[in-house]
C-alpha cells in the first residue's frame, strides 16, 4: 500500500463503482491499482488474429447459410399461416 501523494476528484457515481469494487482493508489508491492492474475482459480486438483465414471463411460461411435457413423457416411458416 502506498501513500497518497495527489489527489484526484472523481463522480460521484465513480466512488459508489468503486466502493462496490474495494475488499476489506483496501484504499481507494488499492481498488485503483488492482482494477487498473487486471487485464480487461473483452477488449473490442482481444480476438482479432486468433483465427485462420480458413477458419474464419469457415464460420462466416456458417452464419450466413444458417441466416438464410432462418429466414426461409420463417418465410414458410408465414405463408402456411395465412
């Protein structure tokens, strides 16, 4: 734990986050360090580059047809109904 050397002003809405976020005994200062420490689940490009080009042809191709199996499902059950 280390020592206050500035201070910062923070929301409201902020403080309550991070009250709701601190562990018994832990500062402010502590919540921050540890939160700012932790890798963020979900970045928006934590997945980029995981995949081949074959395998991502693969799933994009799946989706679709799976995509176009919906809607004529649904474009049958439509025209049954009426």
């Amino acid at each position: 734990m280390g020592t206050a050397d500035e201070q910062i002003r923070v929301s409201t809405t902020v403080k309550r986050t991070l009250e709701k976020r601190m562990r018994e005994g832990e500062s402010y200062n502590d919540v921050l360090e540890r939160v700012l420490g932790e890798k963020a689940a979900g970045d928006f490009d934590d997945g980029f580059g995981r995949w081949s080009d074959a395998d991502a042809h693969r799933v994009r191709t799946a989706r679709q047809n799976a995509k176009a199996a919906r809607k004529d499902r649904m474009r049958r059950r439509t025209e049954t109904a009426s």
